[in-house]
C-alpha cells in the first residue's frame, strides 16, 4: 500500500520526487504568515517603529585625525535625524576615495563582513559616490547603499512644509536621481508593442524605449515644470523684497550652520515664534520679521536655511532663489555654535557656501551662540580668532541687548542730510524719518518742528519744499 498526499493527483506524482538541486533542499525556507508584525495597513498606528539599521563610512583624506572624528560625528547626527539607528562606524586613510568602490576593493570584503555581524540593513557613506561606485557597493555588500547627498535630500524632504520648499527639495532630488538610474532584467529590454498595446502594429515592432529611458524622460519633464513653478514662486518673493528695497528698508539676514541657532535667535530678537528644535536642517523655509532700532528705524530680520559641509550642489541649485535673501541683505549675522567641537571649521564651511552664492561681499558681524553650553577654552580660543564677535546665549538671554546695539550701529545710515521746518500738519513726515531715516536735532517751534536728520533720497526729495538755512 502506497501513500498518497491528501489533494494530489497520483497521475501528477513523478517516481523520481521533487528534482532540486542540493543546495535548495537544504536551504531554510521562510514560512508565510509567521511574523506577528501586524500587517493591515488600517492597524499602522499599533506597528512596531522599525528604524533603519546603519553603517557608516567615512574615507579620510586630508585634515587631522579630529577633523575625521567630528566629520563622522556630524554623518552621525544627519543619520539618525533621517530616522535610523547607527551601528558601526568604520573610517579608511587614503589619499583619494577609489574610484570603483569608494574604500577599496579588499576593504569591501571588511565592510560586508561587518554588515553581517551587526545586522545592517543600509549603508551610508560620507562623500557623494558616483553611480559606478554606487552600483559596485551594492552588488557586493548586499544591502541598500546610499551616500551623504542623497541623506541629506532625504532629511530636507521630511522637513520641507511650504510650497516653494517642497517644490525646491523634489527638485534637487530629481537632480540628483536622473544620473543614477538603475534598470534591472526586463526593465532593460527595448519593446514597441503591437497596435492593441498602443504600439506601431506591424512593422513596428523592434527596437523601441527602454523602461530606463522612459524614466529618464519623465524626470526631465517634472524638473522642466518644478522650474517653472519655482519661477513663479521667486517672482512673489521679489515683489516682496522690491516693496521693502523701494522703501529702503535695511535688512538683516541670520546665516550659520545648521542647528546654530538661527532660529532661536530670530524669535529672542522679534518674537517670531519659529519652528524651534535641537535637529539639523528643522527649518528649511525662510521667515523674514520686522524691527526698530533704538531710535525708531525699521529694519527686517530673515532666518534663512542651515548650512553644512560639502552641502550638495543641486540644493544650492534648487534653493538658489531662497539663498538670495542673503546676497540682496544689508548685513548678514553669521550665527556659530559655541558649543560644537569645531566652530572654526563651521565658520570655514558657512562662508565657503556664501562665496558659492555671491554673498561673500556683503558686511558680517559673527555671532557665537549658545555660550552657555560652550567650554570655556573653546570661547577663549573664540575670542582669540574672532575679536569682533558678540558672544550670546538665545535660550538665557545673555549677550541678547549687545547684539542689538552692534546691529543697529551697523545698519546702512541715510545718505542725505537734511534741515527742514516741517509744519504741524504734516506729522506724517515726522513719522516717516522716525521710521525711516534718523532724527540728528529736533526743536519745536511756533511755526512748526525744526529738524536735522539724516534721510533717504525719496523723503529728502518732500522735505526739500520745507528746506532752511537758519
């Protein structure tokens, strides 16, 4: 008596069994349904948060063995604001990144014997790899690969709120994407399809686009309109910022390294009320707020975007119209974070992206931020390097009244200086120099106000009907 399974044909039996291969009958199987992982996507409120499984590696290449460590340091913290957990660090001397696999071909052998052991699921590496390399790691690590630029588009895609920011931020990664596509198995065959498919019908068929190149011309479409939306986007920005340039009003725009303290500091100086977090890149767009000055000049203040080493090109490509606000400003505060262990190199980095955007000529007053969390040796060397710094604290307050008085004495003055006897009912040229020019000498008199003032070419131009020489 033979035994058949319970559902099987005999006649579909074979006499010699299942043919499979050695290696398949001995391999684990996976058994459907054993994970208690819930899988309805109406339950997504009771999963598990799953936070992704890093490695991250680093080629060190020039600068001392602290500059490697504090530029791992910050890969670290832009690793875990994207939301993953980080394993493993691992750090190679060369004297330039190889050209197939970033770190070496027998150190791809390490690297993925470390991924293993720690059970990674991504790897991230500090610099921006080019798709070659990129493709390389990934056949022989075995998991996701992806580099510093692509983290940090990531990070600015999860942060972007507005309209221009979103449309900014996709933008740069579309940029960024279409030079690194990838096509696998059919996704590289070439078909044109008959007539039912939508294809040419007979005499047609054969060469035809290839699923990459479709892609690719997707892509090139939805920059094409991004751009055009950005376009409309920058021109309400400069209607803005032509209706205060008409009225000369001076502005001062906050610079610095991401997670200075921009923000912080623009609500102590305006009461803003910005987005604030201890988290790189929390605010993407800017906020710009008006002042007055000591004597009753209106100026405006502008938190723009965070920077960072090595920041990506396409980012400053796609946030070119929002950088602008520091290269049209009066006076830029270049805010530092006293408390980082290498503000000097923040300082190197925040003015090489400036350059980048044709800001480096426009007046800086440096500002260290977060004193009270800073080493004294660290704001001693500060002090040393940068003498005509103000030293401040935004969450205590400290150091908040002399950065007024530094801005305020470097506000662009009015040109013009004028004497004029301004009559009683024209109290709204009175209101005009005190918000827009400044008061040198005022008398009152029977006729009217006696002023000395220091004016714009506009208001100069109303008084003049008021002009004396007495």
């Amino acid at each position: 008596m033979t035994y058949e399974p319970a559902g099987i044909d005999p006649e579909e039996l074979s006499p010699d069994g299942d043919q499979l291969d050695l290696a398949e009958r001995l391999s684990l199987r996976r058994v459907a349904g054993m994970s208690t992982q819930l899988a309805d996507i109406s339950e997504v409120e009771y999963r598990e948060l799953q936070l992704e499984r890093v490695v991250l590696v680093s080629v060190w290449t020039t600068g001392s063995e602290v500059d490697a460590d504090n530029a791992m340091a910050e890969l670290k913290l832009l690793a875990e604001t994207a939301g993953s957990q980080v394993l493993e660090g691992l750090v190679q001397r060369r004297g330039t990144p190889d050209p197939a696999t970033f770190i070496g071909r027998g150190k791809v052998d390490e690297l993925r014997q470390v991924v293993v052991a720690t059970g990674a699921d991504t790897v991230i590496c500090d610099g921006e790899l080019e798709p070659a390399q990129l493709r390389n790691l990934e056949d022989r690590v075995g998991v996701k690969v992806i580099d510093r630029t692509a983290l940090i588009l990531d990070i600015f895609a999860s942060h972007a709120k507005s309209a221009e920011g979103k449309a900014q931020v996709e933008l740069a990664q579309l940029q960024y994407l279409r030079q690194r596509l990838r096509g696998w198995g059919g996704n590289l065959s070439r078909q044109a399809g008959g007539r039912a498919a939508g294809g040419a019908g007979i005499g047609g068929r054969g060469p035809g686009e290839t699923k990459i190149e479709t892609d690719r011309r997707r892509i090139k479409t939805r920059i094409a309109v991004l751009r055009r939306r950005l376009r409309e986007l920058e021109s309400v920005r400069d209607t803005k910022r032509s209706q205060r340039t008409r009225n000369q009003v001076p502005s001062v725009a906050i610079v610095g390294y991401t997670n200075a303290g921009k923000s912080s500091l623009l609500n102590r100086l305006t009461g803003a009320g910005v987005l604030v977090e201890d988290a790189l890149f929390a605010t993407l767009d800017p906020t710009t707020r008006r002042s007055a000055a000591s004597d009753g000049r209106v100026y405006t203040l502008t938190d723009t975007v965070g920077f960072i080493r090595h920041l990506p090109h396409d980012l400053v490509e796609a946030f070119r119209s929002t950088l602008e606000e520091s290269t049209s400003a009066d006076l830029l505060l270049h805010v530092v974070d006293g408390s980082d262990p290498d503000p000097f190199g923040q300082v190197a980095a925040v003015r090489t992206v400036l350059a980048d955007i044709g800001a480096a000529g426009v007046p800086e007053q440096l500002v260290v931020n977060k004193i009270d969390a800073a080493q004294p040796d660290t704001l001693l060397a500060l002090r040393g390097r940068y003498p005509d710094a103000v030293f401040v604290s935004a969450r205590t307050g400290v150091g908040i009244d002399d950065l007024r008085d530094r801005v305020e004495q470097r506000l662009p003055r009015p040109e013009i200086e004028v004497r004029a006897l301004v009559p009683y009912d024209r109290g709204d040229l009175i209101n005009r120099i005190h918000r827009d020019g400044e008061f040198l000498d005022s008398e009152h008199t029977e006729h009217g106000t006696l002023v000395v003032a220091r004016v714009n070419a506009d208001l100069a131009g109303e008084l003049a009907r008021y002009a004396t020489h007495a």
